[in-house]
C-alpha cells in the first residue's frame, strides 16, 4: 500500500459511526479460526492439483467456467482454500452469496441441531404440506428483513426463479387489475391452453440495457448483459430502455450526468407510453445496481423517477435486490439508499444469494387471486429458510450492516488515493454503497490479467462486465482485510 493509501486509511477506519458499528467490530468475533492472511505456495493459482482435479470433473460436467476447485471443509471466515492448499482471502465470496464467512461457527451449530436436521430429512412441498413450525420460521427470520410495505413472501429456489415469480405474479396482478373481477371467463380458460388471446395476453416486462435477471426463459428474456447468456434462446419480444452511462468522478461530471438520466428517463417513459397501444408494460424489473452488466450506478433521483413514471403509466415495479441485497451496500436493501417515499415502495423485492434463501416480498394486493397460480413442488426450502434466520440474527447481533458501510466509506478512500496515479485503471464507483465498490481497466486483457496476478497475490477477487472489476466481500471484512487487499491491488498493478 502507498503511504498517502495507508495514511487516508487510518484516518477514515479511526473514525467512529453512529450505531452498533462503533463497536469495533473483528471477523474473529464470529470466526476464532479464521487464517490471518493469505499464503499461496504454488507458482499460479489454481495450481496442480487445482487443474486435474477441473479436468476430472470435466469428464462427467462442463468446467470451463472454473476459477478455483476449493477445500470447503479447509475454508474459514474470509477465506477461501483451494485444492493446491493455498489460502485466499475471498473478496467475491461466491458470487456475493457469503454473507458471513465460511464454517461460521455459530451457523455449523444450526446445521448441528435437531431441528435443522429434521428439516433437511423431510423436506417438505410447502405449498401444501408445510411444516407446523413454518410460520414462526418465517416470522422470525425472513419477515424480520421485509422492505417497508412489503408483508407477503414467496419463497422460491433461487434468484432466477424469484424473478420469474415476480412477473408472474405482475401479470396476474394486471389482468385482474383490467378484468375488474376475480372470475374468468371461458374464452380466458380455453385460449390459455394454445397460447392464444385473450387467456395469454400480450402483456410486457421492460428491462434495461445491462441489467441482469436470470438464466430462466421469462428471467432470460430480461437479462442484457451479455450476449453469451442468450444466444441461440428463444425469447419473448421485451421492451429494453437505456440506462444511463455515468461519468466519472461524479462530482466533476454533475451536468453532463444529469442529462444522461435526464434522457434515459424519457426514452423510458416514451417506451412505456407507446407499448399501451401494442403490448402493454405490464412489469418494470431493475437492480440497483447493475452488476453482471458492469457494476453500474445512478443517482437515488433516477431510481425515484423511474418508480414514479411506472406507477404513472400503471406497471407494476420489481426491484432485484439478489445481487445488491443483505447489506452489501451499507444499507440491508439497497434500494433504501432511492430515499423513496411512503407510496412510493417497489411493488416486488426479489432476494437471494447473501441471503442464501430464495424469495419475492410483495405487496398483498399483488397475491395471485387463486390457488396454484404461484407454486411448485418445493417452493423454497425449510433449511435455507433457517439458514437465514441465524444470518439475520447474527447481522444484527454485531451491526454488520453499519460495520459494512464504514469499510466501504474508508475503502474507497484509500482506492481513490492509490488510482490517481494509474493510467490503465479509470471509474471507481460505488461511493457511499458500502463495499459495493468496482472499477474498470482500459482493455479486457488488462482487467483479466489483473484476476490472475490478485490470485497469485492471495486474494480473490471477480470480474463484471467487459472490462470491469468488482468487490464483493463478506459482512465480516475489516480493516486487517483491507490493508491485505490493498497491498494485493498495489502490487498486481505493478505487475500488469
């Protein structure tokens, strides 16, 4: 790390924050075990026995994708373990899915008990066969976490799912909202079973240039990231609107920002006017940030606006909090940070990963007005349900949400000191969303160069986009994690 890095470090992660995080919060709390700093022994990661054990699995199953083949039961707080032995500290903790660290002790006791064991065993269609304990199980855990004006959960195997719920769950919503009745009629039911008017309406879900939904049909049919994800899939035919392409820093492009939103807004609103006529917008689906699609931002105004002018326009809006939700952001929804107003709450808010159960809060004027409309075998699963519940506990048990912001605040900093003088790394953003942080490289090469050096150097980190970079640690990072990966980026840069 530079001196004038180390010092603007100091200086921020000294200064106290109102709240539970003042308490100084150390990821040993959670995790005694935890390694204290990375070690990596072979000349690149994955090394040896990393690639043969890849090679192995490829017989039976495509591994192209591998970053590492890890050593879960090695593993421990924010640190990964791969197959060679070395020690990673994991700062995109599985796609931003780890909420607290590996092997937390207080987690293994859950798995331990009685009851989660019970649940593990007999798993159940919860959809008609739920356990007597369900609601409890919910009341104290998921619903603890609700965004305000949300009371209904669907539970829901993953993130794609919860996404392909939600638009469900918005075209009922606006069919009824047309019909003016619960009651369908026989030409409804009848054309419905051959995929024909008036029972499968031409009704829309509008999405934004590289956003990213799912890899289901109706989720994939959202996603605009990458063309990879898409091609050679039927799709329905989807409205896209643009999202606005930031400049960086925003304090030195404040005018040229506000007409870049400025003009997203009206496409958007121009698109939603002119589908009434053809192929109504039945859904809007955004994230708050757009992270496959390259970790980008707008300013709490846009998202405001783009809420309103769906109400305006009578689409129902779902905010995909997968990625950015569970206080990753510094906030437990990252949507809080919009500032929006009473009546102005998302109509869905999809949730997984960090979470590492699966659903879609809802408004209960948004529930389906029959049985079997929503449903499926499982329709989540107890076990993850419980899983959560400890993680809610344990969030709030030590202000991790807080703890997480003032990382982020002292984070950035420090990055924004070390970047000044690096030509080849530009856009460092995510200020003020806790350690929601990315930046890009100027070439691809450049950025996946960069992951492979960061590895060497002990840490592992994720790409997004095409050329972009981006943290995704645990709750649980601290300022011992910082300076390690601050040393790390320091010294892959100058090996680039």
């Amino acid at each position: 790390m530079s001196r004038r890095a180390a010092t603007s470090l100091r200086k921020l992660t000294a200064r106290p924050i109102a709240g539970p995080s003042t308490r100084c919060f150390s990821s040993t709390t959670l995790i005694p075990e935890e390694p204290a700093h990375p070690s990596v022994h072979t000349d690149k990661v994955p090394g040896p026995k990393g690639h043969a054990a890849s090679q192995g699995i490829n017989k039976i199953q495509d591994s192209r994708t591998h970053v590492v083949v890890a050593d879960y039961n090695k593993s421990s707080g924010n640190y990964l373990v791969d197959a060679d032995g070395n020690v990673l500290l994991d700062v995109f903790a599985q796609i931003s899915s780890i909420a607290l660290g590996y092997n937390v002790p207080e987690l293994l006791e859950v798995a331990r008990s009685d009851e989660f064991v019970h649940a593990v065993m007999n798993r159940p269609a919860l959809g008609s066969f739920p356990p007597v304990q369900w609601e409890e199980w919910l009341n104290t855990g998921l619903m603890k976490t609700a965004p305000k004006g949300l009371d209904n959960l669907m539970t829901t195997l993953c993130g794609s799912s919860a996404n392909e719920n939600a638009f469900k769950a918005a075209f009922m919503a606006y069919r009824a909202r047309e019909r003016g009745q619960t009651d369908f009629t026989k030409e409804e039911l009848d054309s419905c079973m051959v995929n024909a008017k008036p029972g499968s309406p031409d009704l829309t879900v509008l999405s934004f240039k590289s956003g990213f939904h799912g890899r289901l049909f109706g989720s994939l049919s959202a996603t605009r990231s990458k063309a990879i994800h898409k091609v050679d899939i039927p799709a329905f035919d989807w409205p896209v609107a643009p999202f606005p392409e930031l400049k960086y820093p925003l304090e030195e492009h404040v005018k040229e920002n506000e007409a870049e939103e400025k003009r997203c807004l009206e496409e958007y609103e121009q698109i939603l006017v002119q589908s009434k006529t053809t192929r109504p917008v039945a859904a809007v689906i955004i994230e708050p940030v757009l992270s496959e699609g390259g970790d980008k931002h707008a300013s709490p105004a846009y998202f405001r606006s783009l809420r309103q002018i769906a109400k305006k326009h009578g689409a129902y809006f779902i905010v995909d909090e997968v990625q950015t939700g569970v206080g990753a952001t510094g906030k437990f929804w990252a949507h809080e940070h919009w500032g929006l107003q009473a009546g102005e709450e998302p109509d869905f808010v999809t949730f997984s990963k960090k979470m590492q159960a699966s659903g879609v809060f809802h408004k209960a004027e948004t529930r389906p007005s029959a049985p079997y409309r929503i449903y499926g075998t499982w329709m989540g699963d107890p076990v993850r349900a419980l899983q959560a519940r400890k993680i809610i506990e344990l969030i709030e048990k030590h202000g991790l949400v807080q703890h997480t912001q003032a990382q982020g605040t002292s984070l950035a900093s420090a990055l924004t000191s070390m970047f000044r003088s690096q030509s080849m790394v530009e856009n460092l953003r995510g200020i003020n969303e806790g350690t929601f942080l990315s930046w890009d490289f100027s070439t691809a090469s450049l950025r996946d160069s960069f992951l492979g050096h960061m590895r060497k150097n002990g840490v592992q980190m994720g790409g997004c986009g095409e050329r972009s970079v981006r943290l995704r640690p645990m709750l649980t990072f601290g300022e011992k994690h910082q300076e390690i990966l601050l040393d790390a980026v320091q010294s892959s840069l100058k090996g680039l």
